[in-house]
C-alpha cells in the first residue's frame, strides 16, 4: 500500500489509513512521538505544544474514532501526521499493534517517544536539557532508553473543581503528587531478560485510594494478592468490580527504535541482548484525575475495550459513584515546581555526569 493512502500489516491482518498529506522527510535527527487517541480534543493543544517545546519534531498519530472534534485540529497541524485504523482498539491490543507498525515504519533509527494524551515526559534538568539534548547524551554513553513511571498528578481540592481550560498548561489544573513509591528491581526468573524495565511500582493515589491491598509490598502480601486475584479470575459469574491487578506504573518512554525492538505492552518492550538503559531515571507525569474522571470511568466502561472489560474502570467507577467529591490530597503530597521537585523526592534520578552535562548546557545559553 501507498504510504501517501496508508499502511498495511499483512502479518497483523489490518492496515493503516493516511488522512494527512504533510511531506515525512527522511532526517534521523528527528525525535518523533507516537501516539494513540480518541476524543482527546481539550488536551491535544497544550500535549503538542509541551512535546514541541522540549523538542518533537513529528508527531504519528493514529485516531481511534475520534468524534469530538480531535481528528479535525491534528489535520491542521503541519508537523503531525494521522493514521485511521480498519480494526478495533481491542483487536490492536489496546493499540500496541497499531504503534509496533508505525514504530517499525517510522520510527527505526530515531530515538521516539510513546505517549498518551494526558500523559507529559519528564526528567532531571528538563529546564535547560532539551530532549536533542539528552538524546545526544543518551547516544554518547551508549544508552537505547529512558526508564520511566507513571506519576499521577492532581488537584489540592476535590475532583469536581479540576475543571481543565483547553490549551491551558495541565499543571495549573493537577500540581500535587504523591511522594511516596516504591521500586522493586525483579530478576531474570519473572520473565526473559531482553524484557525491560526490570523494575515494578507501587504506590501514589490510585494505589492508595483504589487498590490500598496491593500498596502492601511484603512478599507474603504479595502473595496472597496474586492468589485472590487468580481465583476470582476464573469465577466467571463476577461481572463487576472483582479483584485484579492495579495498573501498571513502569513504562519506558523514549527508546532509540531499531529492527529488534518490540512494544510487548503499553508498559513494557523486547530488546536485543546487551541492550542498555540508561543510569538516569524519568517520569511520565499522569493527568487523569481532572473533574472528568467519573464521566470518563462511565464511558470506558460501557466501551469495554480495556483488560479483563474495563475492570480498571469499573474500580473507578465504583468509587466515584460512592464519593463524588473525592480528595486525593493527603499529608504526602508535594507540589510539582519543576524536575528539583521530583529529584528532591527520590522519584527521578540524575548522576554526576548528566549534572555536569547540564550545567555546561546552562552556561551556554
């Protein structure tokens, strides 16, 4: 197929429709984003705004039905291009299939990000390293990939006065964040070892508030967790809210794509052997808790496209309903004032050589 009219998996049994005419130049400089949505139209505006200023060249887009308005502004945007897909969300494996294609297409040799809407990269010394920047860093210590997890920002108030403004910054709306994670490095015997990240998360507000069984990090909890979450599984006659696992925190954000890279899940990627990650640690800062949560739990249930039917969903919805005006706030939230916030917690990571890279980055401008 054209890629001027598409793309086609053959393998996968979909393809991949072009909506957009904008020239894709052949530039292996360019760092490009990859990204799945559908009705994202008051958060697009500021995600590509954010992206572009740290340093996106291009964005890949694929619309996943979008009705509000979503498909129409991307098709103005000069430096994204749009991709319709002929199969389902949940036939794509929640859209893993959908960017491995485009990864492969227009991806290999660029060092890519993957990202949802609501979701923004993060990591030490953004305010003067640009990502061309730590790209070259990354190259020249002979890294493939950024580590990051999934920090879940949201308002001091309750849920309902998070009313998010169109292009506004997210930050302004969801500035607080739980200080308190938990990482656990787990070894070759959990899953091959060209696996990566070979870390687990557990913590922040929906841990805390919707999965408080699984914020408990003891073996034996652990454990027991796993076997209630197993036989509960198989109880078919459970159609609500029945114990699962939380979702999964790790992810890793930007990774220089090659022939033998592969997304396993939106969580985790296949490298070659002997691939490194590098030392320095990121985050993906979350917003998902603006006063929209609850009609978005609603409408994600009745979809019913996500793991095991939307029980994530379900679980939110079955708080929400209870508790309308919901606080996330507690004594262990901090306010986000820049990448030293997350660095004075412990929650992203630096060493002595990126420090001094960056500082000589500072002295420069």
């Amino acid at each position: 197929m054209n890629q001027m009219t598409g793309i086609e998996n053959k393998e996968k049994g979909f393809h991949l429709k072009r909506l957009d005419t904008n020239s894709i130049k052949e530039n292996k400089s360019e760092i490009r984003l990859f990204l799945v949505e559908r009705n994202e139209i008051s958060k697009l505006p500021y995600f590509l705004e954010y992206y572009r200023r740290i340093g996106v060249n291009r964005f890949f887009v694929v619309d996943d039905k979008s009705s509000d308005g979503s498909r129409e502004y991307l098709l103005k945007q000069d430096d994204c291009h749009i991709f319709e897909p002929s199969n389902t969300f949940k036939e794509s494996r929640a859209g893993v299939d959908w960017q491995n294609f485009l990864l492969d297409t227009y991806g290999t040799g660029h060092w890519t990000i993957v990202a949802d809407a609501d979701e923004l990269l993060i990591y030490p010394h953004i305010e003067n390293v640009t990502l061309p920047d730590l790209c070259r860093y990354l190259d020249k210590e002979g890294s493939m990939a950024l580590f990051g997890f999934l920090l879940d920002m949201y308002p001091q108030k309750d849920l309902t006065t998070a009313t998010y403004e169109s292009g506004k910054p997210f930050f302004e709306t969801c500035p607080y964040f739980d200080s308190e994670y938990f990482f656990r490095k787990i070894g070759t015997f959990s899953s091959p070892i060209h696996e990566l990240p070979r870390v687990r998360v557990v913590g922040g507000p929906r841990v805390r508030l919707f999965y408080p069984l699984q914020n408990k990090t003891s073996i034996l909890s652990r454990l027991l967790n796993t076997a209630i979450i197993k036989i509960c599984d198989r109880l078919k006659f459970i159609k609500g809210d029945k114990p699962h696992y939380a979702p999964a925190l790790i992810k890793m954000p930007l990774v220089k794509w090659g022939a033998e890279v592969e997304r396993l899940s939106n969580h985790v990627i296949s490298v070659p052997a002997g691939s490194k990650i590098s030392s320095l640690t990121g985050a993906i800062m979350h917003f998902k808790f603006f006063a929209d949560f609850h009609e978005k739990a609603i409408s994600e249930v009745n979809r019913g496209v996500h793991f095991g039917g939307s029980l994530e969903y379900k679980r939110y919805l079955k708080h929400t309903k209870k508790n309308s005006h919901m606080v996330l706030y507690y004594e262990g939230s901090r306010k986000f004032e820049g990448s030293g916030s997350l660095l004075k917690e412990g929650l992203i990571r630096s060493n002595e050589s990126f420090d001094l890279y960056a500082t000589k980055l500072e002295t420069t401008q």
